[in-house]
C-alpha cells in the first residue's frame, strides 16, 4: 500500500509538471519566439498557447511596444576640427519578433553603435555653429539611416533626437564671450538708434518752432507794416481834409472881407490909415541899416488928419444914427442884412471814423488789400475853386491851374 501510494504520488507530481511545461500565458503587447527541437516553429501572440512538452521551447519574449534608449555622449570632431559630446535618444518599435531574434544578436548594441557612426558621419561635415544650429537635419538624417538599416533586424526607428551637445570649456567660454560681445553691440546699436531718433526729433521740433516762430514774425511784420499804412493812410486823409477846410476857411475869409470892403465903400482916409500901420512892419527886418520916409508920407498925414476932423470934413470915428438916411451904411439907403455863417466849417469829406480803412479787419489782411477810397476828382475841386471866385487863394488858384476870373477893384 505504501509503495502504490508512492508511485501514485509521482504520477500525479510528473503529471503536474508536464502540463505545467505544455501550457504558457503570452502577455499583451508581447510576443514568444517558439523553437522545436531547437528550430524556429512560431511567434506566439497574447493568451494561452499550448507547447508540446520536451519538444517545444520558448526561445525569447519580445517587448512590441515602443521603446526609448539613451545613449551616453559620443565623441565627434566637427569640420572645424572641433570635438564635442553629443548625448542622443533613440525612439524604436520591434515589428517582427522572429528577425529581431534572429536577425541580430543583439539589437540594442547594434543601433547604438550605428548611431554612433552614423552621427560622427553627419556632424563632421558640419562646423560647431552649424552642429548647433541644425539640430532638425541632424535628426532627419539619423532617423533615415538608422530605419533604413534596422529593418531587416525586425525593427523600426520612430524618431532619434539629439539631447545635448556639449563642446570643450574653451570652445564654451569663447561662445559666452562672442554672445556678450554680440550682445553689447546690438546694445550699442539700440542706444545709438535712440540717440538719433532723439535727435531727428529734437531737430523736427526745432524745425516746427523756427517755422512757427517765423511765421509769426511775418505775421507781425505785415500787421505792423498794415497798421502802418492805415495810420499813414489815415493821417494823410486828415491832412487833406484839414487842408481842404482851410483852404475854404481862406475862401470864405477873404470873400468876407472882399464883401465887407465893397460894402463899406472905402475911402482915401481908410487907404491912409492902412498905410500907417503898415510902416512899422516894413522897419522891423533886423536887415534894414536905414529907413527912407516916402514922399508920400506927407500926403498920408494931410489924409489922416482930414480923416480926425480937421477943417470942414467929418472924423471917420463919428457914427450915424440908424436914422440918418443910411450914410453910415455906405449911403444906400438900406440895411445890410448880417453874414450867414451856417455852411462855413462845413466838409464834403467823410469822418475819419467812417473812412473804409478804420473799419478793416486783421484777418482780412491775408485775403483780401484793404479798400482805398477813392479822392474827389480833380474837375470837382476844379469846379469848388472856380465857384469861389476872387475869394479863392491864388497859390490853390496855381496849384489847380484855375485861371481868375477878375481881380478886385482898385482901392
């Protein structure tokens, strides 16, 4: 009994174990390499898969999903003879687990040493400026190289990515010193721009007040030089109007006295006593050394005495009633109605105040000349001169060329 249980025993435990040996579990995204009696037989995909004990192997299990490698800094020299450590990543998928077994021995190691080559063959045709800055081609070409060279080892290359290139300490401090210097220029530079674009706009702002300021000057300049002329204007105007009321002052005067003389019928005495008082006026010239009394003075005094009542004539200084028949009025008998002074500080000019050039306006002088009015003709005053007659000055008689039209009687 207890050896039956014994074999029993043994039975039940090689049982056990060859059904342990015929029955796996793939995992998913794995896969099995199977080989019988040592040859390939299948790639076992994920579940369960029965192998034929003793006969059937499980060869390797392959990892399908993508993987990551990074490989340590290479050394490369770059075309300006230059070496550098370049670190890179490699990004790869195994697409036929039955190559990647027996396609290579191993296929880490072979893609890092290709990789190696494959980038000291890229970059040492680059210098260490374009090593830098041409990280995008660097990769491409890697990534071709390495697809194109790991398929038949069942792989495939998603992507290779350069981690970092570190060039010597020399080669870093000349970089760090060429970018300060770079940045100092385009430093210098800004600041400069900003000097000049200070000064361009200091210099417009200049330009803008000289114009203003000249334009101002202008301004006033032609407003002085209009004032002026208005003032001048104006002034010459009073001039001319004072002028014209004198001259009709003269005329008026001498026309008063020409009327007064003929109305009071002067006589020989009168012309005596005019002489007298003219005498002294002749003797006042501090030129004159010696004064001679004329013959005539003799008959002036014979004249004047007549005239103060000596011998049977009237004095000159006896005045008739109003009721002596009008002697003293000249003896004509009636009375001599009185001056009529009404129109005689009148003008026919206008005021200054309504002349056109008191009345004009600052900013008219940019538009438009100011209006001149325009002087009386010279065949009005002509006419205003002749109109006056004997009573007109002979020097505004000359300057009009009007000719007289009678001299006074004889006195």
């Amino acid at each position: 009994m207890e050896s039956a249980l014994i074999a029993l025993l043994v039975l039940a435990a090689l049982v056990i174990f060859v059904i342990a040996k015929s029955v796996t579990i793939v995992p998913q995204a794995q896969a099995k390499v199977v080989e019988r009696l040592g040859r390939y037989s299948r790639t076992l995909s994920p579940g369960l898969s029965i192998l034929v004990p003793f006969v059937d192997r499980v060869r390797a299990t392959i990892d399908l999903r993508e993987q990551v490698i990074s490989f340590p800094p290479q050394p490369v020299i770059t075309a300006d003879n230059l070496q550098v450590g370049i670190d890179t990543v490699l990004y790869f998928q195994v697409t036929d687990p039955r190559l990647a077994v027996y396609g290579i021995a191993n296929y880490i190691t072979g893609m890092e040493q290709l990789t190696t080559t494959t980038l000291r063959n890229v970059v040492g045709g680059l210098n260490l400026e374009g090593a830098l800055t041409g990280r995008d081609g660097i990769n491409s070409q890697l990534r071709d190289v390495l697809d194109g060279t790991t398929g038949p080892w069942g792989l495939r290359v998603a992507r290779v990515e350069i981690k970092a290139i570190d060039p010597p300490a020399s080669i870093q401090d000349s970089m760090e010193k060429q970018m300060r210097a770079d940045r100092d220029k385009r430093a210098i530079i800004l600041t400069a721009e900003g000097a000049r674009q200070s000064a361009i706009t200091t210099a417009e702002g200049q330009k803008a007040a000289a114009i203003l300021s000249a334009e101002g000057m202008k301004q006033a300049a032609i407003l002085e030089a209009e004032a002026e002329r208005q003032s001048r204007i104006l002034r010459a105007e009073g001039e001319r109007a004072a002028l014209y009321l004198q001259a009709q002052g003269q005329a008026k005067s001498i026309e008063t006295v020409f009327q007064a003389i003929h109305d009071g019928k002067p006589d020989q005495g009168l012309l005596a006593y005019q002489y007298l008082q003219t005498l002294p006026q002749i003797a006042q010239g501090d030129a004159n050394k010696m004064w001679i009394v004329p013959s005539e003075f003799s008959k002036a005094l014979d004249g004047l005495a007549n005239l103060g009542g000596a011998g049977e004539g009237k004095s000159w200084m006896d005045v008739p009633s109003p009721g002596d028949g009008g002697q003293g009025n000249g003896g004509n008998g009636s009375a001599k109605p009185g001056l009529d002074t009404s129109s005689w500080f009148e003008s026919q000019l206008p005021r200054a105040a309504d002349q056109p050039e008191a009345k004009i306006e600052l900013s008219s002088i940019t538009d438009s000349a100011p209006a001149i009015p325009t002087p009386p003709p010279l065949s009005q005053v002509k006419a205003d001169v002749q109109e006056s007659g004997p009573a007109a000055d002979p020097a505004v008689r000359q300057q009009f060329d009007v000719p007289d039209q009678g001299e006074a009687p004889q006195r």
